[in-house]
DNA sequence: CGCCTTTGACCGGCGC
DNA sequence: GCGCCGGTCAAAGGCG
C-alpha cells in the first residue's frame, strides 16, 4: 500500500504558523542541495490541480522549471504542517487516494464553501458579522521552492489582494486568490527566513476548473501566454520521465493529490515529488521513502 | 477600460 | 479586557 502514502495529504486545518514547522524542516537545505543537482523537480504542477494533464500528456508534462522564470532553482518540497498530523478532521492522513481527497472535502468542506460564499456575499453588501461558526478553513498544503521569484507560475491566474510583514521574518507574506469565478483556492507565498532563496508556497482549496493558462491540448500555446519560455518546455524531460514513468505510472490513475483536481472526481492526477516532512517534533523526516525511492535513484539517497 | 498590485484599515482568534 | 497576530477588505493607483 505504498501508494497511498505516497498521497498522503497535507491537510492543514486551522491556523497554520509558517515559520513555525517551515524553520522546523529546515534542515532540508541539504536536500535541497542534493535536488539541485538534478535542476529539476516534479511534483509542483502535480500539486496545483495538474489533474487536466492527465496521465496521456505524462510524456510531455512539463518539468516544474517550467513554472518559473529561468532563473530561478526549482525545487519543489512539500512540507507538512505538524497541525496536519495532529488535524482531528482529518479522517486518515496515512491512506489517501483521490477518494479520501474527496472524503477529506466531503461535508466539512463542502459546508464551509457554502458558509464562505454566504460570509463573502453579505461581506461585500456589508461588513458582514461572523457567522457564530469558527470559521473553517479548506485543507491546505505547503511546499518550499527554491527560486529566486516569489510568484511561481502554476497555470491559474492569481490576484493578489494582501500581504503582510510576518512576525520573527523579515520577508512579508503575499495573499493570492484564483481569478476564476467561484473559485476559492488561495495561496500564500513567503519567503523562508531562514533560507530567502526558499519560497515557501500555501495552497488552500481546490480548483473547480481547469488551468485557465494551459488548455490541454496545446502546452505551447498555453506556455507563452502564460510567460513560459518555448525553451523550457525542451528540458530534457523525455529521458527523466522514461525513469520515473516505470516507477510512477502505476499511481498515475489513482490519486488525486491533495484534492487539486476537478474535485477530485474524473481526473487522476499524479504525485512524484520529493517530498519531506516534519514531524511533530519537529525534525525532519524523509517520511515515505518508498516515494523517494520512486523519484530518486536510491542510490542519491544513500549518498546522504 | 479592465485587470492587477499596493497598502492601510479592519476583523476575529487566541494567549495572557 | 487587552494586545498581538494572521487574514481579508477595499480604495487608490499603475499598467497595457
């Protein structure tokens, strides 16, 4: 059952203090380091609602450098709030499929969509008044890139409506919100203070359309109007897929990460990212191996 | 003109 | 109750 805990979601429920498990995990600079080495990573896209390049466009799926501009180091970890583990309405965090995705979004979420549509009606006819109901918040997952640009390309459009000086950072903290109507997913993006070459991305909710920005059947296309240079879709991606593909294909059609996907109904997305996570404790853990091994030559591994 | 960012103000949750 | 802090709003301005 090794799949399905390479699925495992970041589900974080309630406030998330950044800094807090961000600084925890830090020690991940030396995997950082290690991934440099490949100049690439996957995962990122796979995270931010891929589930329209579905397995066919595995081939030509672009390597998350794609999602930013040249100069930046993409390195993608996903990290995990110690919140997550502790989540309680997180109904199983170790056996996650697209179906616990959508188990996780069931009524909890489902309920709060509804609750904040009416909060932000009322919100904008006058400044509302709480519903008495603790506000809920979507599940949420965080990763860190290393890049030299806050704002990551993802394929959505996003429209910044906030930032803020973070406590005990010296580098504020930006709000974005999907453009596309109805649509509540929002991230936050910071930088990490410990390492300001990290940016430290929040993903909250899912995207109920498509990535306004790439339309399935053309990624060129898509790519320069979403500012993607031609070049970077002409990485090498062939002869780094041929390795994952083996390893991954089998989770191609069985997950959903992370609820990112038409909610997580027709569309199978993947997970192939390197993925590193903190434990309560705070120490860093290279928690599922199995899915590290699937990415990562084991060999790279022993050389740690 | 539409879309976006900026930025100060506001609000709610939480700890003391 | 108070202050801190995270998150959001919304007016103003910039840009293509």
């Amino acid at each position: 059952m090794e799949g399905k805990e390479v699925v495992k979601i970041e589900n974080f429920v309630g406030s998330t203090t950044f800094p807090d498990h961000i600084q925890s995990s830090y020690p991940l600079q030396g995997l950082f380091d290690f991934c440099e080495g490949d100049r690439s990573s996957l995962g990122f896209m796979e995270l931010l609602g891929m589930q329209d390049y579905s397995p066919f466009v595995f081939d030509m799926l672009p390597v998350p450098s794609m999602l930013q501009p040249a100069a930046s180091k993409p390195v993608v970890t996903k990290i995990e709030s110690p919140e997550a583990l502790n989540q309680p309405a997180t109904p199983n965090s170790s056996s996650i499929s697209s179906a616990s995705s959508e188990a996780l979004n069931d009524e909890p979420v489902m309920a709060a969509d509804n609750e904040e549509e009416e909060q932000q009606k009322t919100k904008k006819e006058l400044k509302p008044k709480k519903t008495n109901q603790k506000r809920q918040r979507e599940p949420r997952f965080a990763f860190m890139t290393k890049s030299d640009v806050d704002h990551l390309e993802d394929g959505y459009r996003w429209r910044k409506y906030g930032q803020k000086a973070v406590k005990n950072s010296p580098f504020p903290r930006s709000y974005y919100r999907c453009t596309s109507a109805s649509c509540n997913v929002k991230k936050r993006v910071e930088r990490s203070f410990s390492d300001p070459s990290i940016v430290v991305t929040t993903y909250e909710g899912q995207h109920i359309h498509p990535s306004p920005v790439m339309p399935r059947p053309s990624f060129a296309g898509a790519a320069s109007e979403s500012g993607f240079s031609a070049t970077t879709f002409a990485m090498p991606m062939q002869r780094r897929l041929s390795l994952y593909q083996q390893q991954q294909q089998h989770l191609v059609n069985s997950f959903s990460p992370l609820g990112f996907g038409y909610n997580g109904t027709t569309n199978a997305s993947f997970l192939h990212e390197r993925r590193f996570c903190t434990n309560p404790a705070g120490s860093t853990l290279l928690e599922d191996h199995g899915l590290l091994e699937d990415i990562v030559p084991s060999h790279m591994l022993n050389e740690e």
